[in-house]
C-alpha cells in the first residue's frame, strides 16, 4: 500500500517515504530537486509534501530562496492533465500562478500540446560535470581550474590535507557549520536562512541518507567541505559544500580531490545542482565547463486558454478524473477566462 496520498490530498515528507519516493525517481533523469534527500533536507517546516496525481508524483515545493509556495511534479503519464489540474489547484489555494522545476522531458510534452507558455529556468538548471576532467583537468577548457588548483598547492600544499569525514562525529558537525556561518558572514548579501536550516536537518538526519563527506584541513583547521549522495543510477548529487573563500583555490582544490576519490569508486558525472541565478555562483560554475545541464521550466496558462476540453479515458487515479478536473476548472477559470 502506498504511503504517499492520491492528489488532491499530500502527505509532509518523511523519512517514511524514503523507499516509495526513490522507487519512483530512479526511473527518470537524476534532477536535484526531486532527490529524496533534498526533499527532506529542506523540509524544515513540514511546506514540502507529496502527492499521487495520474501516476506523477506531484511535489507541494517551497522557493529556497523566497520561501514562496509552488507545485510542480515528476512523470510521463498525461503531463497535459496534470499541468492543468495542478495550475487549478495553485491559483485555488493561493500559490504561485505556474509551475516550476518542471523537469525537461515534461516540458517537451507539454510543448507539443500547444496550451501553456513554457519558458528556460536557467536559474534552476543542474550543473552536470564530468569526473574525468575534473579530476585530470587537461588542456584548455580547464585552464582556469587547474591554475586554481596549482596556487593552492604551492602556497598551502604542505599544511594541507584532503580527508573523509565523518558525520557521525559531533565535532565535524560543529566545525562543518562553522565553516558555513564563516562563508555566509563574508557575503554582501546574505539570505542563507533557509540553507543553514537544510544542512542542519541534513547533519542530524544523516544516518538516513546515503552520504559521503570531503574536508580539506590546513594546518589542521577544516576549511572546506562537501556532501555528496552516491547513485548507482544517477550521477553523484554533491548537496552542500562550502569553503574559506580567503584561501585562493580551495574550492577548486576539494573538487579536483573529490574527483579522483569519487572515480576511483567507479562513479563518472557529478550533479552539482543550480546556481539560483547567483551572479558569483553562476560564474563559478560556468567556469567548470559541464558536460551538459538538466533543464528545467516554468510553466503557466495563457489568459485565454479553456481548460478541460477533454478527460483522459482511463481512470489511471481509481477516483474518476472528471471529478478531479471538474473540482478544479472552476477556480481557473474564474481567473483566468
């Protein structure tokens, strides 16, 4: 029996529907924001919850930057009716007017469909890095990183050292945030509320996870680290990672080290997740050079579109899905018709 609700009820998310979540997202593109992990880790006030909707699992999501209410949702099966019940549901409970983190292989249906105004989240995309080059950064693409990496290892090579930590340890957790209150208190601006509140549940939760912890030491003082999720079927997911900016090429230098470690343990892609449209994030990551991004969209209804006009003949949902869009036409189209 399955733990998670059918739409239009949701259930918070839980260490509970760990199995049924991953069950499901293994089977599709390894998008950051779908990962059980990052659902959990960022459910810090209970905002975040799931639903069954056409076999799609629908995800009530919080912005984690603005905080703001939003739906959007994972899965092939009648996209189209999806998207419309969902765009009903948001404007009827007072949620952002659009779905967002729409997944790519979604948006190229929906588009076929010719209904929605659907627009690039550049902001969202997912970085996708090869290992590989990160860990030999050869030739011209990876001059930048490799320069980096060289500074850093002619001016703190010798009191440097690049470890595994262990989270079950209290004391790495302590240095782990200090580390990044350190980082956020060097920022101009600093809207990282909702990040210290993730990491933390992330600290505490950790045994429920499947992680794996970087630090660099110099001089024996942690000043860097990273938190990866290992997949068999999607690429790395490196969830945080900070670091002591006033040492020149410390990220670059963790990254080149967890490069070679994550190869040596037969892994080949990183997902390195969105830049938020961050202007320094965003630099930074281009300067990576990623093999390729997981595009996600924005999806919204224009003014004029008629919503309903057919059902899907299969009542794939076991509770009629005339009824369901039905419930929620109304309340669309008083907005929007």
């Amino acid at each position: 029996m399955s733990a998670i609700p059918r739409f239009p009820r949701f259930v918070n998310v839980d260490l509970g529907l760990k199995p049924e979540v991953q069950a499901f997202t293994r089977q599709h593109a390894g998008y950051s924001d779908f990962n059980f992990t990052n659902l959990h880790s960022w459910n810090n006030d209970d905002g975040i919850a799931v639903s069954w909707l056409y076999d799609n699992l629908v995800v009530r999501f919080r912005d984690y930057v603005t905080n703001e209410t939003f739906y959007t949702f994972l899965g092939n099966r009648h996209p189209v009716y999806t998207a419309q019940t969902l765009l009903g549901q948001a404007k009827h409970s007072g949620f952002l007017p659009n779905l967002k983190l729409i997944p790519e292989e979604i948006a190229l249906k929906l588009q076929e469909a010719d209904q929605f105004i659907i627009t690039e989240d550049q902001d969202n995309n997912d970085y996708i890095l090869s290992l590989q080059k990160l860990a030999q950064l050869v030739g011209r693409p990876q001059a930048h990183t490799r320069e980096l990496v060289n500074r850093f290892k002619r001016e703190l090579g010798p009191t440097s050292s690049f470890i595994e930590l262990d989270l079950s340890n209290e004391q790495t957790k302590v240095e782990i945030l200090h580390i990044f209150h350190d980082r956020e208190d060097l920022k101009i601006t600093n809207d990282a509320a909702n990040e210290k509140d993730a990491i933390t549940r992330l600290l505490n939760n950790f045994e429920s996870y499947d992680l794996v912890a970087y630090g660099i030491r110099v001089d024996k003082k942690l000043r860097a680290f990273i938190i990866c999720e290992l997949h068999d079927a999607h690429p790395v997911l490196a969830h945080f990672w900070k670091a002591d900016t006033r040492l020149r090429g410390i990220y670059h230098y963790l990254l080149n080290c967890v490069a070679r470690e994550l190869q040596q343990l037969g892994h080949e892609l990183l997902n390195f997740e969105q830049d938020l449209g961050i202007p320094g994030l965003r630099a930074a990551k281009q300067f990576l050079r990623p093999e390729k991004f997981l595009r996600k969209y924005t999806v919204t209804l224009p003014v004029s579109r008629t919503l309903f006009k057919t059902e899907p003949s299969d009542d794939v949902q076991g509770i009629g899905m005339t009824k369901i869009s039905r419930k929620y036409a109304g309340a669309i189209d008083g907005v929007l018709g």
